[in-house]
C-alpha cells in the first residue's frame, strides 16, 4: 500500500470555521475528504470554502481509507468526530502496525491538530454541561434549584476548599476548586434564565476583568507600581472610591463568621489608623506565635462555654460595637475638618 492518510482534528472549544493554515492546506491538497459525523461542526464552513465531504460510516472507516490510500491519488483527510466511539485513529493504527509487521508497504499517517485549546478552554465545556443540566430533558433536580436553594452548598464547598488548602492535600485542592467553580457557573446561569434584568457567566468574567484591571494601573496602565508593603493599601484605596465607600468599615460582609468579620474590621481600623477605637491586644506568655494565639483563643472559648456564654454571638455583637465606634469618629473627623 502506498500513499497518505492524514488524520484531522480540532477543537470543539473554538470557533469550527478557526483552523490552522496547514489544516486548510492539506483540505485543498487532499484528493478526498471523509468524516463520520454528518453533523461535524466544519463541515459548514468546508462547504463555503468548495470543499466536497463525504460521510462514512465509522466502523467502515479504516478498512476503506487504507483501500483509498493504496490507489495513491493524493492524500486522503478524515475530519476527526468527538463522538467516535472507537476511535477511527486507533483502528488505523492497529492496522499498519499489523501490516508493516508482514513486510507489507503502508501508507503515511500523519497525525494533524487544525486547532486547539487556549487556556481555559474547559471552561467553555462546563458552562455546556450546566446548560444541559438547566435545559429540558437534563436533570430535574439541578433544574428547580434557586440562587437561595444554592447558599448552603456555596457556604460547604467554601468551608471544604479550607480544609484541602489546610491540609496540603493537592488533589482534593482541585477537586474542591471545581465543587467551587461550580456554584458560580450554576449562579451565573440561573441568573441567564431570569426573563429582565439578565446576565451570564459571560458578564461575571467580564466584570472581574474590568475590576482587576483597574485596580492594577501599574500593570495594566501609566501608574508606578507601589512598593509591595502598600499594594494592599493601594487596592483598598482603589476599591474604595469604585464602590463609593465613605467609611473604613464599608463592604465587610456582616454575615462572615464571627472570627473574620472581627479580624476584617480590626484589620481596616488599623489600615486607616482609627486604633483608637481598638481594644488593648491581649497578652501571652512567651513568643507570639499562630500556637499561642490559638491557645488564647481556644481559652476565650472554654471561658465562654463555662459561663454559658454563646462566643460567635458575643464576638458578633463587641465587633459591631467596633463597626458603630469607628465610623461616629470618622463623622466627627469629617465634621470637625468642614
């Protein structure tokens, strides 16, 4: 057998009418084009360009390409399918490997990509599979769920992603990124499904790129870049007048649990020098260290439970005691420099 056969792929993530010059080359080349796929998703656009394809069936499709290579008329493209099931490439390579072995002449097979994934790309293939998942005929329970139906599975997954990052346990780290990545798409597409006042996960992504260019000027535009003890400052700066904040406790979120919505509101206090309004810290013997802050803590607690003290709602409540006292000395600050 002589002759060659050049096996044509590409990508379902991009744009099927996007392929490589060498894939548009070798479809001019070719003497012949087949695929399995009536439905292959370039076949539109080989139609525009004057290129004939013919549908074959799959499981005939290695038995008569190599027949169509032994005439030697020029090289010969299968347009790969994703659903071919077994793959067209496999058969035909059994099959050469099976005749170079007998001494007999075979023809060339040329593996050739015509496109591929930037990355990213799977994204695409998720937001497919909420899709189906929200469409009629997919899953019903995926399908009657709510942006409030989701909160409790949003707060898990958070709590979950946590503990991989605490544990150092890098395949969980991903698997609980995905669980994550999910409840955005789910979201993002509930929200796509709303009759006014729509939107998608396309416009969270563009929402976030919007954002994150600019609060970076100095990397994305003119501006110098501060020196790393001030990025956070700057970001905070920058958040600020894009929010329209007029106080240093705007946009922590009341409902954190108690520990971080306490150490957010100390943190922004101190970033904005209003430590007035701070308690004395608290003493240890010994190094300060993340252990002896844990002990005092877990002491606070076993303080708290021996005096049938809740100590989320304590904590709760002396925060928003913080929260109300930095902003009335931020009002008399502001009043006091009119």
């Amino acid at each position: 057998m002589t002759g060659r056969l050049i096996l044509l792929s590409s990508s379902p993530r991009v744009a099927p009418g996007l392929l490589s010059w060498p894939a548009w080359q070798a479809l001019r080349e070719a003497s012949a084009v087949w695929t399995g796929s009536a439905d292959h998703p370039v076949l539109p656009y080989l139609s525009e360009a004057g290129i004939e394809v013919i549908v074959v069936p799959v499981a005939e499709a290695p038995d008569r390409l190599l027949a169509a290579a032994a005439a030697g008329d020029g090289p010969l493209v299968w347009l790969v399918g994703d659903d071919e099931a077994p793959p067209v490439g496999e058969a035909l390579a059994r099959r050469l490997v099976a005749a170079a072995g007998s001494g007999q002449p075979v023809p060339e097979l040329e593996l050739l990509p015509g496109s591929y994934d930037l990355p990213g790309a799977r994204l695409l293939d998720l937001v497919a599979v909420m899709d189906r998942l929200r469409s009629p005929g997919g899953s019903p329970w995926d399908a009657e769920q709510t942006h409030r139906s989701l909160v409790r599975y949003l707060v898990e997954e958070a709590y979950e992603l946590v503990e991989a990052i605490e544990t150092g346990d890098d395949e969980h780290l991903r698997e609980e990124l995905g669980d994550l990545l999910l409840q955005v798409v789910f979201h993002s597409r509930i929200a796509q499904e709303r009759p006014d006042s729509s939107w998608s996960v396309d416009d969270v992504a563009a929402g976030i790129v919007t954002k994150l260019v600019a609060r970076h000027p100095h990397v994305f535009g003119t501006a110098e870049a501060p020196p790393v003890e001030y990025a956070e400052d700057r970001w905070e700066q920058l958040k600020a007048v894009e929010k329209g904040r007029s106080s240093a406790m705007d946009g922590v979120p009341a409902g954190l649990p108690a520990l971080a919505y306490a150490s957010k509101l100390v943190a922004r206090a101190r970033r904005h020098r209003i430590t007035s309004a701070l308690p004395a810290p608290a003493t240890v013997a010994g190094e300060v260290d993340p252990g002896a802050v844990g002990e005092l803590l877990l002491a606070v607690v076993a303080l708290a439970d021996a005096h049938g003290i809740d100590p989320e709602q304590a904590l709760r409540d002396s925060a928003r005691r913080l929260r109300d006292t930095v902003r009335r000395q931020e009002d008399a600050t502001t009043r006091a420099d009119r």
